[in-house]
C-alpha cells in the first residue's frame, strides 16, 4: 500500500493547496488544473487531498457503484435487486484517485 505525504505538511504551495481545497469544499468550480515545474509537489497535493476527502456510500456489489441515497439514478441491475429485494446494503470506499497519462484524450477515459 502506497503512503501518502501529508497535507498539512505541505510548505508552501498556498493557491495550490486553496484551490483544491476549495474543490473539495465545493465541486462545482469544476476542477484544478495545477501546473509547475517538476519536483513541486503537484501530485503529492492532489494525493494528499484526496486521503483527506470522506469515504464514498455506494451500493454494495455495485460495478457501477450507484449512489445509495439516489434510486432515480440506479442503474438497471440495482434498480431490479431493488424490486426484488427491497433496501440494498450499502458500502463504503475511499475516494478515488486516479492517475491518468498527459496523452489521455477525454474520449480514452470516458468512452465514445
């Protein structure tokens, strides 16, 4: 398991660290692109946020991991174990952190 820097134990870096924390606070900035020379900690911040973020509730067995709180948005397999068995058992994951190559296009990570 990989260890993750801390980020409280950043130095410096202080519109980096806010604009990903004001990310975090609020999702609809829609992103933060960060930028900078090799070695200042872009990817340890980005990492060290997300160790910090709560965990995810998801619907247990889930492949698409629906959220269990939003029937409306289930997919078709928990929208019929609903019919079926009534309440899904929840579970709870980490939140993602995914690493993703410079060459990534958006049809790549999301499909056509």
């Amino acid at each position: 398991m990989r260890q993750t820097y801390p980020f409280s134990a950043i130095v410096g870096q202080e519109r980096m660290k806010r604009a990903l924390i004001l990310n975090a606070i609020n999702p609809q900035i829609g992103g933060v692109l960060i930028r900078g020379e090799r070695g200042t900690a872009k990817s340890t911040a980005a990492r060290a946020l997300a160790a910090l973020l709560p965990e995810l509730e998801v619907v247990q067995a889930c492949r698409f991991n629906c959220d269990p709180h939003r029937p409306d948005l289930f997919c078709d397999e928990c929208r019929e174990r609903l019919q079926v068995s009534g309440p899904l058992p929840v579970a709870y994951l980490n939140t993602p952190f995914v690493d993703l190559p410079v060459s990534a296009t958006e049809d790549r990570v999301v499909g056509t």
